[in-house]
C-alpha cells in the first residue's frame, strides 16, 4: 500500500488557497488582521509525501469570544429581539433563504470535505444534499407544529394557547467527521425556533464552511448567527464562564462536553443537547445469514474508516461460526479498495487527523501484546496517512482496543457461547447508543429485542448501526448522549412549552378576540401557515 499523490482530476485540483480572514459577528463579516492558523489536508499532491496546505483561518482571541456572545445576546434580548419574537412564517421564510444561497455553494462545499477530512466523493456529496434535505424537512416540521399550536385549549375554566418558545443564546460546537451535516442538525433547528447562536466549527473540516458565510450573513438579521474560529479552551471557555449561555449544543466527546459544562457558573440553568462517543455492537447469532451480516458489518466498521459514533466498534460473533465469519469478513476487509476520496470505487480513504495512525497502532500492540493476532493479510500496513483496517481476534476485555472508542480504522472481534456474554458487556459499558443485531429465530429474537431496547436506543436488525434517516430518533443512553436529535425531536431539544393563559370570562375573552383580530401578538395566533 503506497500513499496516494498522482491523477488529481482538474476540477478536484486545489488552484486556490482559502484564506479565512474574516468572522462572522453581528451581522457583518468582521475582517481579521491577527495572527491565522494553516489548514492542512493530510492528502498529499506530490510525489515525495507531504501534506498539502489548503489555506488558513482566523486565530481569534478571548476579546473575539465576548464579542459574538454580546452580538447573541443582543440579537435574542431578553426575548425582547427581532429574532425571538418573530412571526414563525418569517423565521421560515429567513431559513428558506439560506438554504437556496446555499445549494449554489455545493461544489466548494463537496471538494473541502473530500480535502480537509477525507470522505470520499460520494460520501462528500450524499453529507451535502442529505443537509439540504434536512433543513427543508425541519422548514416543514416547523409548519405543522405551529399547526399544531394554532388553536385555544380550555380546562376547569381556563384557556390556553400553548406554543413552543426558545431558550436563549446556544453555543454551538460541531465534529470533524460530519462537520455540515451534524453541527447543521444541531445549528438548524437552534436558530429557527428562535434561538441566537456562537457557532464554533472543528478544528478539521473548518474551511467547507467558508463559502457558507455570506449566506449566514444575508439570510438572518445581525447577531442571530455568529461564527468564530480559534481553539476551544480560548474561545469557548469565556464564553461560558460568562453564564449567558442557555444551551450547549455539542458533538463531540464527553471530555470537552464535561470540561465545557464545568465552566459554566450556573449548570442549573444549562441546558445540554449533545452527541458523545458510542462503542456500538454487532452480534451475529449462529443463525445469521452470513452473506448479509458480513456485509453489513463490513459497513458498519469501515464506513469512513470508522470514523462515525454509529460504527460498529467490536464485534461479537458466535462460536458455532466464528472460524467462517472471520475467514470471509477478513477477505472482504483486504478487498477494499484505498485511495484518495475522488478515485472510483474507494471505500477507504487518507486519515485526516496526523496523529491517528500511530495511535491505532497503539491499539493494536496492545491487543497483540496480550494474545490477539492480526487475521487479515493487510491489517496494520500504514503510509504517511493511513492505517489499513487490522481485524483482530481473539479480543478480550483488558485490551484497550476494548474498552476504548477507536474512531478510526481497527474492528475488535469476540467469540461467545452464551448470549449474556455480549449482553453483560453492553450493560456494564459507559455507552449506549446502538447495536447491530444478526439472527432470524423469532423465539431467540425476541427476548434479545426485549432486553436491548433497555440498553441501546437503536437495535438495528441484520443491519448495521447508522444514523438516519433524519426522521428517526437518534440519540443514546448513559455517556452517548443528552437530548435526541431528529428532525422533530430537535426542534422539541431546542425549545420550551410556553403559554398564555386566562380564565373564562367575558372581560379576558373580549381581550384575547381582539388579540387575534388585531394580529397584534406573533405569539397569540390562530394564523395556518401553508
């Protein structure tokens, strides 16, 4: 395995850096003339190794910080701003506008992902236009629940108009493996139910969002949408050792969301939306159809590399057929084809974090150092920025490739004979997301779906653990998650019931017909949007 540097199609060519000289506070792009930290993909365009410099972004301060707080602040008000107290017809029409700006954007968009974190092609396009398609379902959601709300509801002799409110100023921190996709699930919904936001991206995948900026900047009024760049620990810390923040919303890992969280001087009043680590399960019961089960989780491990919370992070396979799933899972991990993420046909593709290969072989010394091997031929090659998938068997529970969260290329695979083994292993996990299931007996079935649905939020029948669609929820248990994100359920995540009430009575009756006449309130309306 070689690294890859020849045949860069002319219109995947990086021609022109991006230089990032620029943020997005109070409804203007601020220009920025300190210091600027170089982005770097870890694709190489030259014979001789060595990354390939995409261009740069801001490295703003502590000052910076406060200032996009103020500009949120300002912009929500005491629930006294535009924003805020906007008619919902015109937060959508404000939503409908960004996303149009946006399409026009999906080339520059779709070729940083390719460059900056390595998704393939049609990975890099499906993240883009399943965005897309996200925004439009939470436009469309966002209708019927205000459906939904545009009536009166009367009880003991009170009426009540009852609608979804927001909660504030929200930081928003996004990852570096779905830096549109997932930090928009969280952005998307925040803002249009009436939140402000302080957007931060990751530290990979920061560039693709430097085309998106102007649309921000146009689509919403000042200070709705901020975004800074910089280190977490100078710009998010003041931010919320400030304790104006009402919502963190944060893909990331527990660590950062713990730290994060630490810093804010009145935890009572935070609330948390977050997606954390997961270690997902596949287990294939000797019942399994072997062709189907191989094949989704030759899926669910090696999709980006591994690089998802919904990966399958250790497999669990039943002794009866562990000899033959491990011959042809192994064979099929081999067959995958390397190369950079435009090549037709490339399932795995250059890692974007430097220092990911060395620590995945740091995984598997330790696994090999305790008595697993390395069952597939290619399993361990590494190049100046990759690690090929190593399957390792036997695996067992001191290992850290185990009790870690790999997030990159290494799938862990175990033996049991009794269904309890996996089951044990799952309820004494920091983590319950999901888990990939693999059998047909109805009668075994049953009572594992019965017992796994206390454990995960997803079980995945003969399929590999993923995330949508959209519609879905998707969320997790103990250390996976705080919140559930899915198209409606995010909206839910970033509001609060709220009310008017008065009693029954020809004085407050007479106030509140002429409160719909008037159309004085955006709140109190039985308008129906179309």
């Amino acid at each position: 395995m070689k690294t890859l540097f020849k045949n860069i199609p002319e219109n995947f060519q990086i021609k022109t850096l991006t230089h990032q000289n620029s943020y997005l506070v109070a409804g203007k792009l601020v220009p920025w003339k300190g210091e600027q930290v170089e982005v770097f993909s870890s694709i190489s365009s030259t014979e001789k190794y060595q990354p390939t410099l995409l261009g740069s972004i801001p490295s703003l301060t502590e000052k910076e910080a406060i200032e996009a707080l103020e500009a949120a602040c300002t912009a929500y008000d005491k629930g006294q701003g535009e924003w805020p107290t906007m008619k919902v017809v015109d937060r959508i029409a404000c939503m409908e506008k960004f996303v149009t700006q946006m399409k026009t954007k999906r080339d520059e968009v779709v070729k940083l992902l390719m460059w900056e974190i390595g998704k393939n092609l049609p990975d890099s396009e499906k993240e883009f236009d399943r965005t897309v398609e996200y925004i439009y379902d939470t436009i469309e959601d966002y209708k019927q629940l205000d459906r939904d709300s545009a009536n009166f509801k009367k009880h003991d002799g009170v009426y009540a108009h009852i609608r979804r409110g927001p909660l504030g100023v929200v930081l928003c921190l996004g990852p570096y493996n779905y830096p549109l996709n997932e930090t928009f699930a969280l952005l998307i919904p925040a803002i249009i139910m009436g939140n402000t936001a302080i957007f931060k991206p990751a530290k990979h995948g920061v560039l693709l969002l430097s085309p998106l900026l102007e649309a921000f900047r146009s689509s919403f009024p000042p200070g709705v949408v901020n975004i800074i760049y910089g280190r977490g620990r100078v710009v998010a810390t003041p931010i919320m050792q400030s304790g104006r923040i009402d919502v963190l919303a944060l893909i990331g890992n527990s660590t950062s969301a713990n730290a994060l969280q630490n810093e804010h001087p009145r935890q009572n009043r935070l609330r948390l939306v977050l997606g954390l680590e997961a270690k997902n399960p596949a287990i294939v019961l000797k019942d399994a159809d072997l062709d189907l089960a191989i094949d989704e989780c030759i899926a669910g491990t090696t999709s980006f590399n591994g690089q998802r919370c919904t990966a399958l992070k250790v497999l669990y396979v039943h002794e009866d057929i562990i000899e033959e799933f491990n011959k042809r899972f192994s064979a099929k991990v081999d067959a995958l084809k390397f190369g950079n993420p435009w090549d037709v046909g490339a399932k795995l593709t250059p890692l974007p974090e430097p220092g990911k290969p060395a620590y995945i072989q740091e995984l598997i010394d330790d696994a090999l150092s305790k008595g697993a091997k390395i069952i597939n031929e290619k399993g361990g090659e590494t190049t100046d920025n990759y690690i090929f998938p190593a399957v390792l068997y036997p695996v067992t529970k001191d290992m850290r490739v185990f009790q870690e969260e790999q997030f990159g290329p290494v799938i862990p695979v175990l033996s049991f004979s009794d269904i309890d083994e996996p089951l044990d292993d799952m309820a004494a996990s920091n983590y319950g997301q999901q888990v990939s299931l693999f059998g047909k007996d109805v009668k075994t079935l049953s009572p594992l779906i019965d017992t796994l649905v206390n454990l995960v939020c997803r079980v995945n029948l003969n399929s590999s653990c993923q995330r949508g669609p959209d519609v879905y929820p998707f969320t997790g248990r103990k250390d996976s998650a705080v919140g559930t994100l899915s198209v409606h359920d995010a909206l839910r995540s970033f509001s609060i019931r709220t009310f008017v009430a008065s009693k029954d009575n020809s004085y407050n009756n007479a106030i509140l017909k002429e409160l719909l006449t008037s159309k004085g309130s955006n709140f109190v309306s039985t308008d129906y949007i179309l």
